[in-house]
C-alpha cells in the first residue's frame, strides 16, 4: 500500500485543489520545504481548506478567489494575499475583480489596510506582466 493510499479521499482532493489554484510548482515548493515539524500542519491546511472549503461546489473559484483576496486584505496577511493575487490566473479573477475586493476593503477594513492591498496587488500584478511573479 502506497503512501498516497493511506490518504484521506478529502486531503487527496486537497492536494487536486490546492494544485490548480496554486500552482505545481507552487506546491511542490511547498512539499520540498515542509519537515517534521510542519507537516502536520500542512496537511490541516490541505484538507480543510483546500479539500473542505476550496472543493466545494457552490462557489466558483473565481467568487473564492475574491472573497479569500478580501479576507487577507482586511486581515494584513500580506505574503498570503501576494500568493492569491498571483493564482487569478489559474482561479479566473481579474484585476477589477481585485480592484473591487481591495475598494470593498478599504470602506468595511479600513483604508489602511486597503492601501497596503493596493501596493501589494499592484506589485504582484506587475511581476506577474513581466515574467518575474514569484509562486
């Protein structure tokens, strides 16, 4: 019996989801870096988002892709939000999209935080035109 086997079917929809959201490369990325320590976690985050939240159906991947950017706006959470804005390319959420998520930001958040979103959304929009976008 593999190791792929002894999954969970909800983890291995996860590691699905998370991939086309994401990127291979992104979770190989992920994979590489992931000990001991962490992989416990790792595998929380894969089921319960990606597998539980991500993999439902009443949503589309794009209406998750700005809600989620929203939420990591509002919330500061600035390398996640960098990471999210780069996967509209795979979650279908366009740059007014974004534009819309971080203006809704700014009036229920605050503009504080919406201004930060801007700066970061922008410069990862940027890497994204030119090539450079890190996963």
């Amino acid at each position: 019996m593999s190791a792929t086997d002894l999954k969970s079917p909800r983890l291995r929809q996860g590691e699905q989801t998370r991939r086309a959201v994401l990127s291979d490369e992104h979770v190989e990325r992920v994979e590489a870096a992931t000990t001991g320590f962490d992989a416990p976690f790792q595998d929380l985050i894969t089921e319960a988002a990606w597998g539980h939240l991500w993999s439902r159906s009443e949503w589309s991947k794009r209406e998750r892709s700005i809600v989620t950017i929203a939420l990591l706006a509002a919330l500061g959470h600035t390398e996640e939000l960098a990471m999210h804005v780069r996967a509209t390319v795979r979650t279908g959420a366009s740059e007014a999209d974004v534009r819309e998520a971080l203006l809704h930001v700014a009036i229920y958040a605050g503009v504080p935080a919406a201004n930060t979103a801007f700066r970061v959304a922008k410069q990862a929009f940027a890497e994204m035109a030119t090539g450079k976008a890190a996963e």
